[in-house]
C-alpha cells in the first residue's frame, strides 16, 4: 500500500525523500551501537538480563538496518522510480518499527523489571534523543514517523504509569505531550516541504507554459528589468536582434545594443533614438524600424512597473505589399511608366510652383501617338502590340533628356512634361530627336516592324493654363500633326483653338441639324462604261447650316463619328436613300456611305433591316461603301455585319482603294462585291504609272469576281483612257453627274435612260 507522500509528492521529490532515510547509515549505526552499549552499562548497573537482550537487539537491528541501507545505495533506483522508492519505504517503516519497538520495550523493561535509575535514565534518554532523530530524518514519511513514536512512545507511558507514584504519572503525561508534539513538529516540516515542492512545481509549470507560448508565438518578445536589461527574451527576438546588433543580447542594457546598432549604421537614427528615448522613460508606443535589405521591424514598447516589454513584428512582407500596391497605383504594368494619374499628380504641384513663383521658363507638354497602333494589334496580336508599346517607351526614355518626365497615358498614348528649354525652337529640336528614334525599324519576335509616331507639342509660357488646358491644346497639335499625314511633330498654334472651338460650335449644331432636318441628301450617279447607263447612285450627305453656309462632310463626318452621332445620321441616310431609291426605275440602286464607328455602336443589321422593310427595297438594290480603315478598326465586328448583310443579297463595296494599306488579306476575308478606285489615281491619270495602276487594281478586280468602279472621272479623257485600257466597269464622277438633290437625280437618270443623250449637260460645280 503506498503511502501519502508516495501519492502527494511528485515521483522525483518522493525517491529523493525515501533516499534521505537510508542517506546516514553510519550515523545511524553508530546512534545503535551507542544506545546497545548504553543499554549493556545499564544491564550491568542493574544486573538485569531482560536488558542485556535489549542491548543486543538494538545492536543487532542497528546491523540489519545498516545492511538494508547499503542494499539500498546499491539498487540505485531511478530518480523518478515511485514505485521501487514505496517498496524501500515499506522496508525502512517494517525495520524503523522494531527499531521504535525496541527502545519502547527497553524503557518498559527497565521501569517495571530493572529496578535501577541508571537503568530507567538511559532507556528513556535515549529512546527520546532516537525520537528526535527520527523526526528530523524520517519527517517526509508521515507513516513512519507515527508508527516509530507510537512503538516507543505507548511502551514508555505504560512503563511510567504501571511503575506507579505521581511523579511517573506526571513524567508520562509529559512524555506523551512532548511525543505529540514531535509528531507535530514532523507533521509541519512535511507540510512545509511539500508547499515547496508544490510550489516549484507549479512554478516550474508556469514557466514551462511562458516558454512554450514564447517560443510559439509569431512575434519576437523581450523583456527588460527597471534597469533597462533584457531578462527575458524569445529566439524570434534573438533573431531579430542578431539582423541588426550581431552578439550577445541576453542580460545586456537594451538601449545600449540599440546605441551600438546605431553608431554603425545599421539602424535609421531617428527610430533607435526614439526606441532608446521610450525603453528609458519606460513609456509605450510604437517605433518601426527599417534595417538594410528591406527588412521591417514594428517594434511595441508597453511598460507596466518598473518592467518593459518590446514586441517585434516583422512587417517586410507587409511592407513590401504596400510598395507593390504603391507602385501598381502609380506606374503602368507593361511599361514601367508614371500612369496618366500620378503623371498629373507630379506636373500639377510643378505648374502650381510655376505660378507661384512667376517662372516664365519655356515648359511644354508633348503627346506622343503610335501611327497606326491598332492596325498592328489587330495585324500581329496584342503580345506583339503589347512588345511596341514597351520598346516605344524605351526609345521615348533614351532620346529625352533625363529630366523629363515621361507617363503613359494609356493606349498607345504617351505624355511628356519638359522644363528648362530656352526656346521654342530647342522644344522643337527635342521632338524631332523622338522621332528620328523612330527610323530604325522595331524587332519584335524577329519579325521588323516599321512605326512612326506623331507628336502635339504645346508650350506652357502661359501661367494660366492647368495640366488639363495644356493637356488639350497639345491634344489639338497631334491631331493635326496626324491629319498633317502622320509620322509628324506639330507645335500648337492659338488658330488650332479657333479651329476647336469652331468644330465644339459645330457639334452642338450639327445635333440640332438633324433634329430639325438640317440635313439633306445628294445622289451621285454610278453608271456603266459600256452602256451609259445609271446602274445606281452613291447617297452623299449634305448639311447647310444657315449662317456658316454649306458645311462639308469631310468636317462634320469625322465630328459625327467623334461624338457617336453617326449612327443617327446613318439610320437616316438608310432611311432616306432606300426610299429614294424606291422612286427610280428598273434596278438602279442606292449605295450608302458606313462609318468605323457604326460596326462598334451602330446596329447595322437592324437599321437596314428597318429602312428595307419600311421604303420596300429589294436588298440587291442597296449597296453598303465601306473603307478600308474602317474595316481595319472594326475587324470582327464589321466581318460579322458584313457578312450577314451579304447574305441578305445586300452588295458591300470597299471604297476609296489604294489610299488605305490596299492589303489584299481584307479583299480574301471579307464578302466584297466591288472595289472603288480612288479617285487620287483618276487625277493622276497624266502618268502612265498611274494608268498602269488603275489598270491592274482593275484587273485583280476582275479576277476575283469585283465589280471596279473608277471614281472621280471629271473629264472624257479620263474615261477615253480607263475605257481603252483598263477593265473598270463602272465610272463615277463630276464628268457623268455632280451630287445632285432627290430631284434632279430623277431627272437625270431618266435623261441618261435614252442611249446617246449627253451626259456633259448636267455637268456643273
Ligand atoms: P466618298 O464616299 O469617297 O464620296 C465621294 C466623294 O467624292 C464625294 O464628296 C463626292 O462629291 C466626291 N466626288 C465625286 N465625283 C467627283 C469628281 O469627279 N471629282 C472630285 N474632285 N470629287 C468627286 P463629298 O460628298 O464631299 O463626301 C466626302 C466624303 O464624306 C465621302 O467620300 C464619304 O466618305 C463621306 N460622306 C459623305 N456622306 C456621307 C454619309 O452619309 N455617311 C458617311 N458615313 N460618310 C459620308
Ligand atoms: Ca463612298
Ligand atoms: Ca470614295
């Protein structure tokens, strides 16, 4: 059965109490040999044999508990072997227990059978001296301490009281008490050695779960005493430590480490200062600390007493998402430009300088334009467009001087702010080096890509104007460095605003235009080089505006298709010209003008679809012009419409071939029924080049099954030569008819219906 301290007493502190009983056996034995000796004097004293047996049996014990302890060094049981330890206490209570039983009988005998003071004063002396070493050796073994100071203690009472008289009775009583009180006294040195032991555990405990929640948790963690010392502190601490003071740490003054960490370099100042300034005023708060190599400390001071606490969060990671976030807010992904945004951060503080401190430098604004851009993406794919505008801005950064700055503005759209040039005409030098880098051809993929670009250069000498006014003004200048031919710098002039506002003026005009029926229709007779004969009419807008006069399309076109009014314009042209068309004899028909902008707004299909149900027209009498440039702009959208509309018997026409890239792959992809000679080439027919020209174009026409038209012819040595020597089949132009009202269209046709009538009559501006 185990006892209570084997089973209160964690197993290390119980076998190191088991050890401590058998720890002094010399002393022990010579405590027996000293009492049987004793024992023997009195045996003499009162020449009593009963206690010459005492006296061996003491002795004789004292040998058996000598031996029992040194069986006991020589099992070497474990420090934390409880059970082998209760088998040991077990042996020291069975042989603590004669021991007690011995001294009890020895007292007992010498009171009763001896009859000799001596005798009496050496068994009680040393049967209590035994007793006070049993409870300053055995007190961690309640067990045996009881049982020890019941077997000595109820023989010695019983001897005291039988041996009779007052004073033995009194000396009993007091024997008893003092016994009970040694029991006592036992009974608290336990109880104190086990509040320590307990004690320690618990505080062993507790640190054991400090270190665990230390070592586990993802900040690093140090603490200092009042002096500012670090005590405690975590491997993250450590290792953070060691990224910026490599060394000893533990047991050092922190705001010495950080001085030191300072005085090198490796710590930005203000931070280390302010650390050392809170870890010494034990204050609270927090420091970030940047160290070299984009590391991040966020370091949290927060004392209570005369303790401090730093908390170190590594937040590089965090940081380097904010930079990243940061940059993908300010620069373009696929360039590694200033976006348009940060752009206009950056030049509006520059012009508000400007202003204030009244500098009259020559500042300018450049936009930059890739000619042609979305004919290469649409051409090559956007990996390759993607590849331009990258290598454009590289050769835009190479030939500007460092200290411009230079965003994309999206698309294939770039900006420049430059300060400093002294002159316009130094200005104008600088773009013109941007568009000298752009005569080497690019090498995209291996393949050489020709790309010019177009520059609209403003200067800012006028404080008044903000980014955004400058920004428009340069805007003017590209369009007209574009309209200009492309591949051009143009620097803005006050008359491009005039010309902008008069086109503003026009756009709110040309609403109300055709809300109020402002527009007009002119017909254009198409006709047959053999017969002479109208075979259709082109339907061309016209706009007479009642105190601007006549305003061309080649103006108001481009504006309406600016502002997204063409498709409007278009549905009425539909609308219009297939009910025209309705009123002209036999299978004449209509053609009508589409723009870019209507494949991508427009509802092509359902605009013709309602201008045929609603006039009655066959489709094989309406034909559709399209340009190659639109169709280029609008690829997919306009093979769709186009091919439905081809579908419907509705004939497509490319017009004004050969200005545009005149590439043959749009002839191949799409459904064409005619290709319309410019009428640049009609003009030029002096050179026989450009006979040849119209010659083959018409040729190819032919082969591939294309109705040719000529158009432009003015003269009848025009016609002369294309019906000598070309295959065109169709003629327009001022020779055959001018665009001509509903009316007199009429009138013609009916004319021209009567073979041999001339045609010149009708020929006028
Ligand atoms: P376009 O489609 O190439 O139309 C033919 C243009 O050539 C017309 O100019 C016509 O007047 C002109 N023309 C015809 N014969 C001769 C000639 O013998 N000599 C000369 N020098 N010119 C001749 P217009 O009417 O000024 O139209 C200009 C352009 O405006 C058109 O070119 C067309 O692209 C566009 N446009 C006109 N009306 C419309 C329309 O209703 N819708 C759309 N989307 N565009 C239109
Ligand atoms: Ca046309
Ligand atoms: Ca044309």
């Amino acid at each position: 059965m185990a006892s209570t301290a084997a089973k209160s007493l964690p197993a290390i502190d119980y076998v190191s109490i088991v050890r401590s009983v058998y720890k002094d056996r010399r002393g022990m034995l010579i405590g027996a040999i000293s009492a049987g000796t004793t024992a023997a004097a009195a045996g003499f004293s009162a020449n009593s044999r009963i206690i010459f047996v005492h006296a061996a049996a003491l002795i004789v014990i004292g040998m058996l508990r000598f031996f029992d302890a040194r069986q006991f060094e020589a099992a070497a049981i474990a420090d934390d072997d409880a059970e082998g330890a209760s088998e040991w206490e077990f042996r020291a209570t069975i042989t603590g227990c004669l021991a007690g039983l011995v001294y009890g009988s020895w007292c007992f005998s010498s009171l009763i059978f001896a009859n000799d003071p001596f005798a009496v004063l050496a068994s009680i002396a040393l049967s209590v001296a035994a007793l006070v070493g049993v409870c300053t050796r055995n007190f961690g073994l309640d067990r045996l301490v009881t049982l020890q100071i019941v077997f000595v203690g109820v023989p010695l009472g019983a001897g005291l009281f039988i041996a009779g008289g007052i004073y033995h009775a009194i000396l009993a009583l007091m024997i008893i008490t003092l016994m009970i009180s040694f029991r006592k006294l036992a009974g608290d040195v336990r109880a104190i050695l086990l509040a320590a032991v307990h004690g320690r555990e618990q505080a062993s405990n507790l640190a054991q779960q400090l270190d665990t929640a230390l070592d586990t948790m993802q900040h690093g963690l140090c603490m200092l005493d009042g002096a500012g010392v670090i005590r405690v502190a975590n491997d993250r601490a450590l290792l953070a430590f060691q990224s910026f003071a490599p060394g000893e740490w533990l047991d050092q003054p922190l705001s010495a480490l950080i001085a030191a960490a300072d005085e090198v370099g490796f710590l930005p100042r203000t931070a280390a200062e302010r650390l050392i300034d809170m870890v010494t005023e034990q204050g609270s708060g927090k420091v970030l600390l940047s160290l070299p190599d984009a590391v991040h400390f966020e370091v949290t001071v927060s004392s209570r007493g005369d303790r401090t606490v730093l908390l170190f969060e590594d937040i590089s990671e965090r940081m380097r998402a904010e930079e990243r976030i940061n940059f993908m807010a300010r620069y373009d992904a696929l360039t590694g430009l200033p976006n348009r945004a940060y752009f206009t951060d950056m030049v509006a503080t520059e012009l508000e300088d400007r202003r204030n401190f009244a500098r009259g430098d020559h500042a300018a604004v450049m936009i930059i334009d890739i000619d042609d851009f979305k004919h290469v993406n649409d051409t090559m794919g956007h990996l390759v467009g993607d590849k331009l505008l990258a290598e454009t801005s590289v050769r835009l950064r190479q030939s500007l001087p460092t200290r411009a700055l230079l965003a994309r503005l999206g698309g294939d759209e770039f900006i420049v702010y430059l300060a400093g040039c002294d002159t316009a005409e130094a200005l104008l030098a600088h773009a013109g080096t941007i568009l000298t880098a752009f005569v080497t051809p690019f090498n995209i993929g291996g393949e050489q890509l020709v790309t010019n670009i177009s520059v609209g250069v403003v200067e800012a000498t006028n404080l008044a104007d903000d980014l955004d006014a400058l920004m428009v003004k340069a805007d003017l200048a590209l369009y007209q460095a574009k309209g200009n031919g492309k591949g051009q710098v143009e620097l803005f002039q006050d008359a491009m605003d005039t010309d902008y506002r008069y086109r503003q003026k026009l756009k709110t005009e040309l609403r109300l235009a055709l809300e109020t029926g402002g527009l007009t229709l002119n017909y254009q007779p198409i006709v047959d080089i053999v017969t002479r004969r109208v075979v259709g009419c082109e339907a061309l807008a016209r706009w007479h505006h009642p105190q601007l006069g006549s305003i061309p399309p080649s103006l108001f076109i481009p504006i309406a298709e600016e502002t997204g009014m063409i498709s409007e314009i278009t549905r009425w042209v539909l609308q219009t010209a297939t009910a025209q068309c309705m009123t002209w004899p036999g299978d004449i028909s209509v053609a009508v003008n589409i723009s870019a902008r209507d494949f991508r707004s427009g509802n092509i299909a359902e605009m013709v679809d309602s201008a045929l149900k609603r006039s009655g027209l066959p489709p094989q009498r309406l034909e559709v012009e399209v340009t190659e440039t639109a169709v280029i702009e609008e690829r997919d959208a306009a093979s769709k419409i186009l091919n439905a509309l081809a579908e419907q018997g509705i004939s497509i026409a490319l017009d004004d071939f050969g200005t545009g890239y005149s590439s043959l792959s749009y002839l191949q992809a799409l459904p064409f029924s005619k290709l319309k000679i410019d009428r640049s080439f009609v003009a030029d027919l002096g050179s026989p080049r450009a006979l040849k020209l119209i010659a083959n174009v018409a040729r190819l026409g032919k082969d591939i099954n294309l109705i040719v038209t000529a158009e432009g012819v003015e003269t009848e040595a025009q016609l002369e030569m294309i019906a000598t020597y070309t295959k065109v089949d169709q003629i327009q132009g001022y020779l055959f008819g001018v665009p001509l009202p509903a009316r007199d269209i009429a009138e013609l046709i009916s004319r021209m219906a009567t073979p041999g009538s001339p045609a010149q009559k009708v020929r006028h501006g």
